[in-house]
C-alpha cells in the first residue's frame, strides 16, 4: 500500500516498475556493450521469487512491535501474530509434501498454529524465519527436477512441486498485502514501503 | 436374542458402509474414475497452461472482489474512517487498488507478448478518467486477458529468456504479475472488511 499522493509521481511508479521487474535503459545499454549474463537456473528463479516474499515477511514481523503483535483491524479475522504464523505453517505444510520430511517445529494439526505454541515475537520470528531458511533449502537441494516432480496437493490431486512453490508464494504475498493495512492503521510504514 | 441379532445386523451394516468408502477413496487415490479418467486423457499440463492456472486463481478472486465492493464505496480508503493512531493519508482508494492491478499487469505482462502498453495508462494507477465501477472491472478484466495471452506464449524453451526491453526471464515475469496482484487482493480484502463486507473467498470459513 503505497501512498497515492507519492504514487501519482510518474517518477516514483517508473522507478518501482524498473525495480520490480527490471525494466531499464541502462540494462539495455548494457545488454548492447556486454555480452548478457548467464540465465538462471529454474530452481534459481524460484528460489529468488520464494525469498523476496519470505524475507518480506520476516522484516515485518521482525519490525513490528510486540504489543501490537494481537492486533487486527476486524473481529473476524487473524491478528498480526496469527496472519504471520499461519503464513509460514502453510509454507512448512507444503515443504513437508515437497521434501517428504518432518522439517520444522511442532506446530500441531492444520496450518492455524496458536499462540501458545509460539507466545513472544522472538517464537514467531523464528518460526518465520525457519520457514523460510527451511524452504530455501529445499529447493536448492532439489534443484531444476524437483520442481518438475509431483506431490499430492489439495483436493487429493498430485501437483507439480513447481506449481506449489508459487501457490505458497502467492498465499504469502496475499497475507503479506493483509499486514500492509494492519502497519498503516497503527501509524506505521511497511518495511518494504520506506523508500 | 433379538438384541444380538440387531447389534450384529448394525455391525454388518458398518463394516460394509466404511468397505465402501475405503473402496471408494482408494479408487479415487489410485485408480481414476470415470472423469478422472477422461482428465488424464488431456494433453499433460504444459509450463504455459500452469502459468496460466496460476494467472486464473487470481484473476477469480481479485475480480470476485472488485465485483463485491459497492460502486458507493469505490472510492473508499481507510483515511475516512479516522482510526484512532492510524496514518492512512493519501494512501489508494480502493478503485484505484483495481486500476493499480491492471496497470501493472499491464507493465508486467506486456514485454511477454509485445504489446504496446495502452496510451491511457500513463503510470501505476491506471487511467484516471476510468470512474465507474462497470468500466474499472472492464479495464481489470481486459489486463488479465492480456495475462493469459502471456502465459500462452510460454515454453520450456524460452521461460528462462529475457524478452526485449526487460531485464527479468519470461517465466520470472508471467509469475510476478500474479504475486504482485496476490499482494493487493490481501489489502482489497481488508478494505472490504472495514465496510463490514466479508470476502466471497472467506464466505462460510474461517480464513
């Protein structure tokens, strides 16, 4: 959630658009004098798109502040805390189908941990952190053909790991866009928005 | 007597409900019924028809809530509600939250297929003059045509090449366009929300 009185700079969207996806006339300019980089590998690409949103989402629960960490903006829906540990019990749910493993903390049943399990910011940035670090490592580890493996997904369907990894991603950035309006209701930028 | 014969009438019956659903199940797990069967004789899923179920996941939940917004409260945004302790100033209505998606699918997904970025999008927020909530869904609706025009152009042979006038593989720029549009459906969802809407994804659960 971007400000839109900056936003309405035509600047300011061409430089987040370059940013974003790395559109450039410098790049080009590049690209005629030098010889181009070697592409990445697959499990390269995802690797990075897994981490952008990880680390995203690791900065803010590292940033926000502890006693607000039970904050929500309507009755009915997860506090700060909650968004953040459900977020990263998905993405430990997903890996644990992936790699076929028991990697990561006991979190009980489901992808909703409770706070008991994880009662300071110091439990919950962990826990995100692990998710993170613990998926990172995994696709490494599998390179190019894991991704091209299946694994049974929701709805008792086998799924590429590859179409997995970006459901996980997408979700995070999903619960990444909910936390964005939980920052600015209590006066706050999101790390990633302090440019 | 005939306390034995009904209990084990009901035991028979149990037993030979569960055997069906085990059967049932195992069927499902292992060997394909009937339409599964017809499914599996569909050509196998391509890179460009994933990408594109990923591009149709989000497409259904960003238009469902566009769709759920009340024309009356396009342009809200939090600022209005003057919550104590926030600072929402000047942040996106959520019209512009819907034109702001487009835009960027625009940008995004253009350098994929080489289409020109239409004239009226002169930055991120889309065009200014798009004002109802019919032309902004339109406006959505065609950004997400042009995504699956993108997707299609992909093969395993070019997803890790750059298209001209970009700097990122194609794959990393079909994909990026969906997270991106994920990251404002999240803030959609709260919008709608603080107008004591609930979202069309979230009707009868709990997330």
């Amino acid at each position: 959630m971007k400000r839109s009185t900056k936003q309405s700079s035509p600047a300011l969207i061409a430089l987040t658009l370059l940013a974003a996806v790395g559109t450039s006339l410098y790049g080009q300019a590049q690209t005629q004098s030098q010889p181009p980089a070697p592409a990445l590998t697959r499990a390269d690409e995802m690797l990075q798109a897994w981490n952008q949103i990880g680390n995203k989402l690791v900065a803010m629960a590292q940033d926000f502040p502890e006693d607000k960490y039970d904050f929500k903006l309507q009755k009915d829906e997860r506090t700060f805390a909650l968004n953040l540990l459900h977020a990263a019990a998905l993405d430990y749910v997903l890996i644990r189908r992936i790699s076929g493993s028991n990697l990561g903390p006991d979190f009980g049943e489901g992808d909703n941990p409770s706070r008991d399990a994880f009662k300071t910011k110091a439990d919950v940035v962990k826990f995100v952190q692990q998710a993170v670090a613990d998926g990172a490592s995994v696709i490494q580890q599998q390179g190019d053909a894991g991704l091209d493996k299946t694994t049974k997904f929701f709805g008792n369907r086998l799924a590429h790991n590859s179409s997995i990894w970006t459901f996980a991603i997408e979700h995070s950035g999903e619960h990444y866009g909910q936390l964005v309006v939980y920052y600015r209701a209590n006066n706050m930028v999101p790390p990633d928005s302090r440019r | 007597m005939k306390q034995i014969r009904i209990f084990l009438l009901l035991a028979v019956v149990i037993f030979a409900v569960t055997a069906l659903g085990q059967g049932q199940a195992t069927n499902s797990a292992a060997t394909p019924s009937a339409p599964q069967a017809q499914q599996s004789q569909q050509a196998p899923p391509t890179i460009a028809s994933t990408v594109d179920r990923e591009i149709s996941g989000v497409e259904k939940q960003i238009l469902e809530v566009a769709e759920a917004m009340p024309e009356d409260k396009y342009n809200f945004s939090p600022e209005s509600l003057n919550i104590p302790g926030a600072d929402y100033k000047g942040v996106r209505t959520f019209a512009v939250q819907v034109k702001h998606v487009a835009a960027s699918n625009y940008f995004i997904w253009s350098p994929l297929t080489g289409d020109k970025v239409p004239e009226s999008i002169k930055d991120g927020n889309g065009p200014a003059d798009l004002k109802t909530k019919a032309d902004i869904i339109k406006f959505l609706k065609d950004s997400f045509a042009l995504g699956h025009k993108a997707a299609a152009t992909l093969t395993t042979q070019n997803m890790l090449q750059t298209p001209e006038k970009s700097k990122s593989p194609r794959l990393r720029l079909a994909t990026f366009g969906v997270a991106h549009a994920f990251d404002h459906y999240g803030q959609m969802v709260e919008y709608l929300r603080m107008n004591g809407i609930v979202p069309p994804a979230s009707r009868g659960k709990s997330d």
